[in-house]
C-alpha cells in the first residue's frame, strides 16, 4: 500500500480540535496577508491557542504549510491514482507521466508559494513527505513500463528535480511561462 497524505496515527479529541483551529487560523492568515505572513505566533494568536500548542503540532512553518496543502494534495493523489485518463488509469504510461507532469506544474502555479515554504523551511522536507514517495514511485512504474531497461528510479529524481517549488518560482520569474515549462519537461 502506498502512502496517502494525512495517514497517520489517531490523535485525541482536544489535540484535533486544536489542530483544527491552528490550520484554519493558519489558512485565514495566507488568505488575508499571503504566505509571507504565515509566522508561527501569529497563527497562535489568531487561533486562540498558546505557541506551545503550535510548536507541538508544528515544529516549523514548513510543516504548517504542508498540512494546509493536505487536501491538494489528497486530490492530486486520488486523481493520478484512481482518476479518469490520461492521468490516471486506462491510458498509455507515456500519456500518463506527461499528463502527471502537466497536472504538477499546475499545481505549482496555484500553489507554489506555499509547496516552496512546506518544501524549504525544514531541511530534506520535500524527500522525506509521504507525497513525494508516491510521487516517485508513481513515476518509477511509469517509467518501467515506459523502457524496462530504463534505471527508473533515477529518471524519477530527475524528472521531480525540476519541480521543486523554489526553481519553479526562479523559472516563472525569469518570464518562463507555464506552457515552456510544461513543454521543456516533455522534452526531458
């Protein structure tokens, strides 16, 4: 069974609630002010809970970013993993890992401010998250399936590589748009 983003263990009723209320508060924060106002005592203020709280949850910005992008993210997986073609089953690999490709650069651009902060603020983040070992590992099936003597977990890095959050922000503002973007990965 592979990862699915928010599995995890059981958390008490108190402690949910109080997670509840510091991602909202946290949302509520990105919404009014943008991802450069998502400072940790602010979400405790604005949620009603001490910074300890927060801090135990959250041990930096970059976790709180990732449980606000938790629902994307379950989307995005149910999409490639049970979702109509070309993205999910039921069409050629090839489609499917260029439409998986595709489908991450629109995220990126609806979302990559805060993929750049969940990505950054916490050293090694974006390897160790549950997403993106199914995101390599989506793509090392395809990537078999594609050229069975491929090395596909190599292939895989490097095709996520030019998906990290901050070098999509460095392409976007150097006047890439998301077109050159979408096509320069095909032709990787």
């Amino acid at each position: 069974m592979l990862p699915i983003a928010g599995s995890g263990p059981v958390e008490r009723a108190d402690a949910a609630r109080n997670r509840q209320k510091i991602v909202r508060a946290a949302a509520e924060l990105v919404a009014t002010k943008g991802v450069e106002g998502l400072a940790l005592d602010e979400v405790a203020a604005e949620a009603g809970v001490g910074i300890g709280t927060v801090y135990r949850r959250f041990p930096d910005k970059g976790a709180l970013a990732q449980a606000l992008l938790d629902q994307n993210e379950r989307e995005f997986q149910e999409a490639f993993i049970s979702g109509p073609p070309p993205l999910g089953p039921g069409a050629p690999a090839a489609q499917r890992l260029r439409a998986f490709m595709d489908a991450y650069v629109d995220r990126l651009e609806t979302h990559g401010q805060l993929l750049m902060v969940a990505e950054t603020e916490t050293p090694m983040a974006r390897f160790v998250t549950g997403a993106y070992r199914l995101h390599r590992n989506h793509l090392v099936a395809l990537i078999s399936e594609i050229d069975p003597g491929a090395d596909a977990h190599f292939r895989a890095d490097a095709l996520l590589a030019p998906l990290a959050a901050a070098q999509y922000a460095h392409q976007r503002g150097s006047g890439m748009t998301t077109e050159r973007i979408k096509r320069g990965l095909r032709n990787l």
